[in-house]
C-alpha cells in the first residue's frame, strides 16, 4: 500500500461531517469522502434555502430518543455558544420566529461556504462522488473503500447523515457501515413528515390551509398534540403542526397505525358552546345559503367539507338547520377528524428517527465503544428533534464533539478554543 494515509477521514460532507472536518484539519491530516457530486446538498435546502441552523430554545425536551445521554452533549453545547462559533467564523444569525436562528443574510448557501472555508483553508481535502462501502481495520489503519477506490486513515467519523430526502443524498449507508462494525440499530423510520389520509378525504381539500390545534389518537387513546398551520394536501396533511405528532405515528405499532385518527380543531380559541352560538347568529340570516354557514370562521374548502360530514342532508338555507344539526356542525369544527394511512415516506422526511444507542459511544467523545477510532455523529445516532432548527443544532454539537475528541486523541498538543 504505498498510497497515502491520513490521520482523519470523515465519511459525509453534511452539516456534521463538515463541522468534525473543521477541527480534525487542525490537528492532523484530513479528508473528507462525500458520496455525491456537491457537498452540502441538504444543508442548502434546509429551511427553504434560508437555513435554520439553530434555535435559541436548545433544551432536551425538545428531542426524542435517547434523551438522557444526549443532554450531556447538548449541555457543552447551547445555542450562545454555537452562535460564538458561527461569529468567529464570520458568520452573523439572526433570530426569526420562536427563537429560530438563521444566517443573518438568509441565504443556506453562506454556511455552506462557512464551513468549507474552514476546512479547504486549513489543508484539507474533499473528495465527492467517493462512496464508502466498506470500513475494516488493516495494519493498524482503517481502510474505507468503495467503487471509487479506497483512502486509509488513523481515525473515522461517520457523519454519513440518515435515510430522509434520498434526492438530496439521504440513504441507510451510514447504518450499513455502522453495523458492519458492531453498532445496533435502533429500528429507523422517517420523522417530520406529513401524513397520509383516505385519497376520498384528502382530494377534496387539497391546497387549502387552516391554524388549528391538531391531536394525533390511536384508538381511544391520545398520543400527541400540536398547534400550527395545517396544509391539506391531495394526500394527507402537512405543516409543522404535522411533522411534529409525525414522530409519534413512526412509534406507534402496527395493530395502533390501523386505528390512528388524526383529529383537527379548527377554531382551538372557542369552546363548544360559543361556537354554537355563533352558528345561531349566522344562521339567522334570512337568505344565508347554507353551504356558507362556515364561510366567514375558516378556510372555504374546509368548510365545506365540515359542513359534508357533519349534517348528512343540508337543506338549501342556513336557517333551514335544526339545533341538532347546528350542534352538530358546531363538534365538528372542534374535532375534524381523518383516518391517517401512514406517512409520506423518506422523500418528503426531514429527518431519520431511530440510529445507533447512545450507550454505544462514549458520549464525552461520540467514539464508538464497539470499534475504537472511530466516531459517529447526527443522525446516525439515535437522537431527533422537533422542527425549528433543533436537528441542525444536533449536527453541529455532535460534529464539533467528534471532530475535536479526535483531533485531541490523534494530537494532544493541539490548543482548542475552549469558549466552544
């Protein structure tokens, strides 16, 4: 083997493998092997191309999984001094809506360049279309090969992100490699996804939009609840609202999956009883046909469709409707329900549930315990959080964690700065 050897390769050119690149380069040698033609495919399309790279409401509640084990990361790292970080790299954020945090130019394209600068600068290599198929250990390196032939290395840092958006470069390589080594998978599945309904149910609606309080049910049980704007599609239901009980869906089991129900207040701000009497008040009106009894309280697709599965016959005016009826109308705005089929699968996921325990690495290092040198990060680990910023943020943390412990095991001598 006369080809060669780095002290680091990192396996993704993603948020996180990015992030580890831009440490790892300052203690040692270091390459970065990206399957695609581009770095960064994904981070360019998060938040619409605006990229939300965090959010100053960085707390363990707002992640699932293994939880307890990830606090500890997110401790070393909050979101002032990931904000440190960026600004020391020339990067301003900005602070939009709940606490969203964004490049102060809203353009995903800035962080890219960020942190390529930071790793191009700095000596380091960035290989794309070199995908990794294969790790073993060989003559005291590590040996990762592919179709487009193979790079040797001291350390590894699986950064290869998860399964969700296959069009941007999501796929299961990162699991593949990580069980090929040792690692348990946790069983993956796709989260902050929109869910599907009945297509009779869902065509109707298609494109219309309402704010509501959603409650995701399985049976007579309720499983999670959320408050957003609901975007009816041609299949299901999207909006964040959505993505977020999406999670609970994915844990469901499959005999719980048969009896999911998704119910949808419409107007969350009123009880029962006054809007009761505000369909009394409307429906007063002498020559109010009754198809538009709902017309000035919510999106009119939607409530058409209410009006339809709340009063079987409706007659030709408003004040035609009985109390009952009226009753009637007045629930089904409160709890507008629709059979959930499943979910729209990894093309429209934002992020992959599930991954590698926590106990499977050495959460002050993210250094695997089942094959030592090598360290996985993001979304192969079995931690995902809530939309607004929190899975980035997670990506950062676990990449800088990964790329500093091991530049600090290759190079202890290597002087970090310690404010992040």
């Amino acid at each position: 083997m006369g080809e060669r050897c780095f002290e680091f390769a990192i396996v993704g050119a993603g948020a996180s493998g990015l992030a580890a690149a831009g440490e790892t380069v300052q203690a040692g040698s270091t390459i970065v092997l990206e399957a695609g033609k581009k770095p960064g495919r994904k981070l360019l399309a998060t938040g619409n191309g605006r990229c939300n790279l965090g959010n100053r409401r960085i707390s363990p509640e707002r992640y699932h999984g293994d939880v307890p084990r990830a606090a500890r990361v997110l401790e070393r790292f909050p979101a002032e001094k990931l904000e440190q970080f960026w600004r020391k790299n020339g990067l301003l954020c900005r602070e939009l809506d709940e606490g969203r945090l964004y490049p102060y130019g809203l353009q995903a394209s800035t962080v890219l360049e960020c942190l390529l600068r930071r790793v191009v600068q700095r000596g380091g290599e960035l290989r794309c279309e070199f995908p990794v198929e294969e790790i073993r250990r060989e003559q005291g390196f590590l040996t990762l090969s592919g179709p487009a032939g193979q790079v040797r290395a001291r350390r590894v840092i699986l950064a290869c992100g998860g399964m969700a958006s296959p069009s941007l470069g999501g796929s299961d390589v990162g699991y593949r490699l990580a069980s090929a080594l040792g690692h348990h998978v946790v069983p993956i599945f796709p989260s902050l996804v929109p869910l599907t309904a009945p297509a009779a149910r869902a065509r109707p609606l298609k494109g219309a939009r309402s704010l509501a309080e959603i409650s995701l049910w399985a049976g007579t049980h309720g499983v999670a609840s959320s408050r957003g704007e609901v975007q009816f599609t041609g299949e299901g239901l999207s909006g964040i609202c959505v993505f977020e009980v999406s999670r609970a869906y994915g844990e469901l089991s499959a005999e719980e999956k048969r009896a999911a129900e998704l119910s949808v207040c419409l107007m969350p701000e009123y009880g029962p009883g006054d809007i009761y009497a505000f369909l009394r008040t409307a429906a007063a009106s002498p020559l109010l046909p009754a198809q538009e009894l709902l017309d000035g309280m919510m999106n009119r697709l939607v409530a058409r469709e209410v009006l339809r599965s709340a009063v079987r016959d409706l007659p030709p005016l408003a004040k035609q409707l009985r109390p009952a009826q009226l009753s009637a109308i007045a629930a089904r705005v409160r709890d507008f329900r629709f059979p959930i089929t499943g979910t729209a699968g990894w093309g429209t996921a934002q992020v992959t549930a599930g991954g590698v325990p926590l106990s499977e690495v050495d959460v002050s290092t993210l250094e695997s315990r089942r094959c030592p040198g090598v360290y996985l990060t993001g979304e192969l680990l079995n931690v995902d959080g809530d939309c607004g910023g929190f899975n980035l943020h997670w990506a950062w943390a676990t990449g800088l964690l990964a790329g500093r412990s091991a530049g600090t095991a290759a190079n202890p001598s290597v002087r970090w700065d310690h404010r992040l």
